[in-house]
C-alpha cells in the first residue's frame, strides 16, 4: 500500500471534494483538521503548503519522480490525483476535455456563485448588526439558479456531467449541488439534477467522504 497523502482539510463543500476522491479511488490519507473559524488556515506552517491561506490541500509523499509534493486549490488537486491513478478521468482525449471544462465550471462558476448565496441568504443576515441585503440575496440565488439549469440540462443528455461516465467534474460539483436547499433552489424543474444528485450520494465513497468530521459543520 502507498504512503497515506496528508490531506488538509475541513468540512466543507470544497473539502468534500478532495475526500470523496480519495475515498472513491481508495487512497490511503490522513487528515489535517483545518478549522477555518479559527484561522487555522493562516497559520505559517500550513502557508508554506497553500500560500492562499485556503482549503483543501494535500501533500503526497509519493509525489512526481518519487518525491513528495504539496498541492493546494481543489481543481488542481482533482487533476493530479486523476492523472496519478489513471482513473475518473475518462478514457479518451475527448473524455478529459469533457471533464476539463466542467471542472472549470464548478471551479469559476458554481462554487463561487453558490458560495457567495449561502453568505448572503444564511449568514449576513445573522451579523451583528444583520446584513440583510436584498439586492445580494437575489443576485447570487438567481445566479445559481441558472447555472443548476445549465446542469441540469446536461444531465439529460447524459448519466453523470462529462458523460457516461462518473470523473472528477462530479466529486466537485456535488458538494456544492447537494447544499441545494440553503441556496433557495428548487428541484421541482430540474428532474436530471435531482436523479444525479440521489445517484451520486447511494455510493459508499461518497457518503464516506461526505461523512468525514462531518460533526463539526455549524
């Protein structure tokens, strides 16, 4: 068995994303509990491995040419440990472009955008004094909305996002889709997301991975 990647982490819909890859590729890891309330992920040792002070992050012992190497942002730690197992990326050319742009999408698109609507419709208005902003609140749910469509219409030509095929592109996107009731969303016209999202969360790797530290969420 390889030496277990050090995984950083804490649970959230971007750290899902990297322990339920690990968990459906069966690589050992061990987890860093990165407890961004705290500030965890401003420390200088955890710097040195993800100088943008965010989460998740891994080093792998058994890096390129045998020596370790230090990864940080999510999409880059998806297409490293594809590339290493040859796995959950496709079999052909077209395959990896297919999941290429879906990773970017989640990556430059979803996550912000879903992000930023669970900021503004569950936690500013919570502030002390409450940041209860309209013109945010509807922006950011609408926007989502609209990417669930797009998502939601490429699940109807196909079983899983970049095919016919589980990959990379669904560890990522999952998360975040799967918070689909804190970002206001609806399923209610979106019957291909909402088949993908009760396929996605029956697999074992899935569960594992959404269930690592899952006691610490707030």
């Amino acid at each position: 068995m390889s030496t277990p990647i050090d995984l950083y982490y804490w649970p959230t819909p971007n750290g899902w994303k990297i322990s339920i890859c690990l968990e459906e590729m069966g690589l050992p890891y061990t987890t860093h509990l990165i407890n961004i309330g705290k500030g965890d992920q401003f420390d200088p040792e955890f710097l040195k491995i993800a100088p943008n002070n965010r989460m998740p992050a891994i080093t792998d012992p058994d890096g390129p040419d045998g020596a370790p190497v230090s990864i940080f942002e999510s999409g880059a730690i998806l297409q490293y440990l594809a590339r290493k197992t040859g796995t959950f990326c496709g079999e052909t050319e077209r395959d990896r472009i297919a999941v290429d742009q879906w990773l970017m999408w989640q990556m430059g698109g979803l996550g912000p955008m879903a992000g930023q609507a669970h900021h503004f419709l569950k936690f500013a208005p919570k502030f002390d004094p409450p940041q209860d902003i309209p013109y945010a609140k509807d922006r950011y749910r609408t926007e989502t909305g609209r990417l669930y469509g797009v998502l939601d219409r490429q699940l109807a030509l196909h079983e899983f996002i970049a095919g016919d095929f589980i990959s990379i592109a669904d560890f990522s996107i999952w998360g975040w889709a799967s918070l689909w009731e804190g970002q206001q969303q609806t399923l209610d016209d979106k019957p291909h997301m909402a088949r993908w999202l009760e396929t996605m969360g029956a697999r074992k790797g899935v569960q594992a991975g959404r269930a690592l530290y899952a006691e610490l969420r707030r």
